[in-house]
C-alpha cells in the first residue's frame, strides 16, 4: 500500500470503459489533454488505497482520452476501475520554465499588493479562454487575473508569495 503524500500530484480520473479489451475512459486535467498517457507509471486510488499502475498505451479519443493499462484485460476488469483518481509522483513532472507555474505551485501561496496588503491566499486557478484566472480566498473571495507583467507583478516560491498590482478594495 502506498503512502499519499504531497509529492504526489493528482492529474484526472477513470470515467468510463472503451471496448471490450480493458482500455479506459480517461477525464485528464493535463494540458494538453492526452499528455496524461506520457506519465507512467501511475498511481490510482480504489477506496483509501494506492497502488502503482503502468500505461501501456493511451491516446486522445474524439473529446477525450483512452488509456490501456498493464493487468486490465478485460472490460470487467475496466469497470472496476470507474471512478478512481489518477496521480502521479511530483518528480515525473518536468521542471517549470522561468516565468511558468504549474497551477499546484500556485495553490496555497499568499497573495498581496504592491503595498504590502494582505488579500488572501490562493484557492484555485481555472482557465476562461483568454487568460487564467486565480480566485484568492481572504476576507473576500477575489478574482485577479493571472496576467504576469500587467497583474501578477512578482511570484515568490520559496517565500510562498504572489505580489499583485490589484485594488484591495475591488
């Protein structure tokens, strides 16, 4: 049994079968979409256990993503797999380019102004098509956009801090 941990990096679930020879119905949270099956092996959750699962094959699906993996034979053996998160463990991801984040980075660092004032830490991000967004969680929920040079002045990892050039009042 494996141990959930903080390095350990939640990347989509099982949502269906396909065919009759074990592949899975795969809803990623990657981007692009069918880079989920570029990370092997996996972890996947059933109950409150983990277990490691290597991808054999996998590729997008007209608006989705199919997946076969080692020991799934079998339709039946693909439907008990319905509905279990997918992880990975952090070191499979490939370093963040400067100036780019991994949203998982970002969750949880406090957020301030240019002046100092506190506005809360960061909840989520979600994408709108023009730009991401990232909702801050403090004495009111607010959401900046994730515009680096116009709104998002300075992100500091280590120090666990997104400077912001943003109206605490708004």
């Amino acid at each position: 049994m494996a141990v959930d941990t903080p390095e350990r990096i939640s990347l989509g679930h099982i949502n269906g079968v396909f065919g009759v020879k074990g592949w899975v119905k795969v809803f990623s949270e990657t981007r692009p979409r069918e880079k989920i099956v570029k990370y092997s092996p996996w972890w996947i959750k059933q109950g409150n256990e983990w277990r490691r699962i290597k991808v054999l094959a996998g590729k997008a699906q007209g608006k989705g993503v199919i997946a076969r993996l080692e020991g799934i034979d079998d339709r039946n053996q693909a439907e008990l797999l319905k509905g279990v998160e997918i992880a990975i463990d952090r070191d499979q991801m490939a370093p963040a380019s400067d100036g780019e984040y991994y949203w998982i980075d970002l969750i949880g660092l406090r957020v301030e102004t240019l002046e100092g004032v506190e506005l809360g830490k960061i909840s989520s991000l979600f994408e709108t098509g023009a730009n991401d967004v990232i909702v801050v969680s403090g004495d009111k929920e607010r959401l900046i956009p994730f515009v680096q040079e116009q709104y998002v002045k300075a992100i500091d990892l280590d120090e666990g801090v997104m400077r912001v050039d943003w109206d605490p009042e708004f």
